[in-house]
C-alpha cells in the first residue's frame, strides 16, 4: 500500500478513527458534553480529505486525464459518484448527531458508545458508496448495519430491544442470501470486481456451463433480493416498522437516511458497473420490488397510529418511488442503451428526501421529547403549543407527498418521466396512484396538529443544537423545491462516470 492509497481512503480512516477517540476519551474523562463536539467537530476532517479528493478529480478532468483512482487493486474506486454520496452521508450524520443533544438526556451513561456506533457505521458508508468488489461489498454492508443494530437496541426497553432482535435476524438472513448470490456470480464468471463480472458477461463464457446463464441470473436476483434490507423494500421490508418504533429516534434519523443513500448508490454501482449486460432481466425484477414497496408502504401507514411507525412504512413507499429510476435505467428506449434520467433523478429524489425526512424526524424528536409519546392523538394543538415546530413538520409532510413546489414533487416528476421515456408507463402510473393514497396518511397528521382537542398549553422546547439542526433542513427543504437545477446540474454531471466503469 502507498501513500496515495491512504490518502485516497482517508475520509474513511478519519471517521473510523474519531468513532475511537469519541470512545476513547469517555474512557479517561467523564465529560459527556463534550462527546458530541468531538464528533461533531471530527466530521470536518473526512469532510475536508473528501473536498480534497473533489479537487483532484475536478482538476484531472479539465486536463483530459481519468477522473477517478482505484485502491486495493479495484476493491474500492474513488470518483464523483462516490464522492457525491461521502458528503451527504457525513452532512446526515453531523446533523444527526446536532439534533441528538436533548434526546441523549434519557440514556446519560451511553453517549459515547452512541456517537461511536454512529461514526462506525458511516465509516462503512463511506466504504459502500466506492465498493467494486463482492468481497468488499459485504464487508462494508456488515460495518454499516451491525452498530445500527445496536444502536436500534441501546434504549434498552421492551422495544427498543425487540427493534435490535429483529434488526439482527433480518439482516442475517439478508446477508445470506446475497453471500449465496456472490456465490453464484464469482462461480459462474470468475471474479469478484463489477468489471471483471461485466466483461465475462459481455463474453458470455459460463453460456457453455449447463444451466451457466441461469445460475448468473438468479445469482444476481438474490444479490439484489439481500440489497433490499438495507434499501427497507419488499421482500425484506418487516424490520422497519419496529426499529422506527423502538429505536431512539436520532438513530431512526439517521438509518433512515444515510444508510437509504449508501444502499441506492451501492445498487446503482453494482447493476450500472457489473450487470449492465443483462439490463433487460434486473430492469423487470428493480420494477416489480418498486410496485410492491410503494403499494405495500402506502397501505400499510393508512392504519398506523404512532407517527414513528407511520413514517416507517413511509420510507419503504419511498424507497418503491426510488426503484422506479433505477429501474428506468434499464428500460428498452431507443434512444440509448444508457439514460442518464433514470440515475440522476434518483440521487436528486435522495438528497430531496434526505432534508423532507430529517426536518419530519427532528420536529418528532423536539415534539416527543417534550410530550414523551409518539402517538399521532397526542399532536393535538401542536400548532398552538409550538407554530414553528408545528410548521417545520408540516412543510416536511408536503415535501414527502410530493406537493409542487417541494424537491420530491420535482424528483417525482422526473422519475415518472423517466420511467415513461424507457416504456415502463405501467409503473409510473403505479407511482401515481401511491403518491395519491399518501396523501390520506400525510394529511390526518397535519390535521390533527391544527386541531385544538388539548388542555395541555405547555410550549415545546429546543436547545440550541437541534434548533440548528431542524433549521438548517428546514431551509434545505425550501431551496431544494425552489432551485432545484443546481442539485440536478449535479446529480448529472455525478452519474455520467456510472456507464464507464465497468468498460475499462
């Protein structure tokens, strides 16, 4: 290994090793204020190596030369698309851990393995959104899911430890499923990096192998099946409700949308660079779990009563809204083999949905902590009690409808449109339809907060880091929807590295 190799795996180094010293200096010094500054204060380092690479990859571009390295012999690339991903995922998690500060006051004697856990599991973010290889694939996927699982258990309720137990024994299953899928697709191609799984596919040396072509297909099927954990899509969707109930809410905040991010740009990668090859077979399977999570998610928060739960089942619609682009990148236009339309509208929907989602759960945690309940009948007159935090979750709540002018309903717009351009209408019109029925969910919320059925008056309270947080995601909700052509110009100019990578 050189000293550019560790260079380019830096950030990921850097968050590793502030996850230590958060654990670390709790061991020595008994100071938990302290705790969420050094974590806080930490992310600017990996921030600032990734701002650095940006800068490399900027300036190599506009000489002509390959704007992306590899390290650990193609195990990990470093490029736009990464990059995009490493600051969403560190701007998540910096503010995550702001809007943690008044909910950490009923788990005192656990910050540090909070913030720990946290860190540890960006770390293996960070080293998703770049993996190449299988191998490295499952390695990162384990360092992501198993601190949120202990995170989803640390309140140590009833709950809360349900939430862990099913957390642990659905993404153990998961990931035996996807190992058995690598199984197949290292067998019948003979490599684990997504070029050299491209290039035998495109040679089609397994068709002489009896059964050779199938086994390779229902190897990626189940790849893709083991995703779905991580994406909270059907099949693998039963662990969401629970953990959004049971776990501490930051947590929820921060699994619900870092890890969604790292996971989509995971499968982005994986079917753009490795199985573009065989895009009419991925194109029906992405397809079919998009229609069943947008109907399964939609339905199912009709009947819920705890908000938490309510955007649980949330999540797996919008994950369903998500697929439809990616399954638009294998469509059958004429117009390309390759749509950049499909993949940019799915990290513009991403980064739309990262500011709605955080600005409904950081209004949530402000409101819960304040009540200590999360049932929707217990907002009543939230909007006497506390108009701003009243009206940050209402205009997150529109936001995740899709209402014009808000960044979903844009995102929404070009996903469907998407979806139309590669003849995948059938599933647009799907996407409709869900994005109607939520509105009876999103709405009852609202209407309940405007209702005066209370005698409880008692203001709401925010100290002045999560009041920081829910503005600044507040605001990002606004712009998003107002200009969103400077995410889109950048959501493009992302994914044109996507259909190269695995034509080397």
């Amino acid at each position: 290994m050189t000293s550019y190799d560790i260079y380019l795996i830096a950030p990921q180094l850097a968050t590793a090793a502030i996850a230590l010293m958060v654990i670390v200096f709790d061991l020595f010094f008994k100071r938990n204020k302290l705790l969420p500054v050094i974590a806080f204060v930490g992310l600017s380092i990996p921030a600032a190596f990734s701002l650095m690479q940006l800068n490399d990859l900027i300036v190599s571009d506009s000489s002509g030369l390959v704007s992306r390295s590899s390290v650990f012999y193609g195990s990990l690339m470093v490029d736009k698309f990464s990059l995009f991903f490493n600051f969403l995922v560190l701007i998540v998690t910096g503010l995550v851990i702001l809007s943690s500060n008044d909910y950490l006051s009923r788990m005192n004697n656990h910050r540090a393995e909070y913030f720990g856990l946290m860190l540890l599991s960006a770390t293996g973010m960070l080293l998703l959104v770049g993996a190449t290889e299988l191998i490295t694939i499952y390695i990162a996927l384990e360092l992501t899911t198993l601190p949120l699982v202990a995170l989803a258990a640390m309140l140590l309720t009833a709950k809360s430890t349900e939430a862990g137990m099913k957390f642990l024994v659905i993404g153990a299953l998961s990931s035996a499923v996807m190992l058995y899928g690598m199984t197949l697709i290292f067998g019948f191609t003979g490599s684990t990096t997504l070029s050299g799984i491209s290039e035998a596919l495109a040679v089609s040396h397994y068709s002489d192998i009896p059964f050779g072509s199938y086994a390779v297909l229902v190897g990626m099927l189940l790849l893709v099946v083991g995703f779905g954990f991580k994406l909270s899509a059907v099949p693998y969707q039963m662990w969401v409700p629970d953990v959004y109930e049971g776990a501490p809410t930051p947590a929820v905040a921060f699994l619900s949308v870092a890890s969604k991010a790292a996971a989509f740009a995971l499968v982005l990668r994986v079917l753009c660079s490795g199985f573009i090859e065989v895009q009419p077979e991925w194109t029906i399977l992405i397809a079919c779990l998009a229609a069943a999570s947008m109907t399964v998610g939609n339905l199912a928060a009709l009947v819920q009563n705890n908000i938490k739960r309510l955007l649980g089942y949330s999540t797996i619609a919008h994950a369903g809204y998500i697929l439809i682009g990616i399954a638009a990148i294998g469509g059958t236009s004429s117009a390309s083999l390759f749509s950049h339309m499909g993949p940019s509208s799915v990290l513009f929907y991403l980064v739309a949905y990262a500011a709605a989602n955080l600005t409904a759960l950081f209004s949530i945690i402000a409101i819960g902590h304040n009540i200590n309940s999360d049932q929707i009948d217990d907002y009543s007159g939230m909007f006497r009690r506390s108009p701003l935090i009243a009206l940050a979750l209402v205009l997150s709540l529109i936001a995740l409808i899709g209402v014009p002018p808000t960044g979903i309903f844009m995102a929404k717009i070009h996903i469907f449109a998407s979806a139309i351009d590669n003849h995948l209408t059938w599933l647009a019109v799907v996407g409709v339809v869900n994005s109607v029925v939520s509105v009876y969910y999103y709405v009852r919320v609202i209407r309940v907060m405007f209702s005066y059925q209370t005698e409880d008056q008692s203001k709401i309270r925010m100290s002045w880091a999560p009041s920081i947080a829910l503005i600044s995601t507040t605001l990002m909700t606004l712009l998003i929807g107002i200009l969103p052509g400077v995410i889109l110009n950048l959501a493009e100019d992302t994914v044109k590295v996507l259909p190269n990578i695995g034509y080397w």
